[in-house]
C-alpha cells in the first residue's frame, strides 16, 4: 500500500441500456487482469451481482489516490457497457449503519 490513510470505498456498477451482450466476453481477460493485479499487491477486493443481474458492487479497501486510480483503470475497460460511480463507504449512510451493525 501506499502508506496513506486508507477507508473503504464502494463502486456500484450497472448496465448501460445501450449495452450489446457480446461486448462483455471481449473485456473479461482486461477486467480479469485487473484484479488479479489488485490482489497480488495483498489488497482486497469483494465484488458480487444484484439479483437483477445488470447490477453490481464492489468494496476495496484503498487510499483516496488508489481508488481513484482504480476507479479510473475500471472505466477505461467497462465505459462501453456499464455506467459505474465510486463512493466512500461513509458517504452512502445505510452502508455506514450497516457496518456498525452486529449482523449475526
């Protein structure tokens, strides 16, 4: 990491209306390389589909510098189908209620 003060961030990703379903198998080894290349820094990355499956989030623990970086790497390979915006987890408020929840 970089040794700046690191938080939590959420991008929450959905298809774009204009989207062609053959587009996305020509992005998957880019998207793949990715995060294959976020882990092997030891940083973590969880990421998972809404039930509507056109949606999407993904939570990283990153310094402001490095999620915008990441931010940026994500668009530049999925802007042709998915339209994506990035928050601080304490940005959305049920997400930071949620985290100060006992959820068992």
């Amino acid at each position: 990491m970089s040794g700046e003060e690191t938080h939590l961030w959420v991008m929450v990703s959905n298809m774009d209306q204009d989207a062609k379903a053959d587009e996305v198998p020509t992005i998957i080894s880019r998207i793949t390389s990715l995060v294959d290349d976020w882990h092997s820094k030891g940083r973590i990355m969880l990421s998972g589909p809404f039930d509507n499956k056109t949606s999407s989030m993904t939570v990283v623990a990153a310094s402001t510098r490095e999620a915008q970086e990441l931010f940026q790497q994500w668009k530049d390979i999925c802007s042709g189908f998915l339209v994506s915006e990035m928050y601080r987890w304490d940005a959305m408020p049920i997400l930071s209620v949620m985290a100060r929840q006992d959820l068992r």
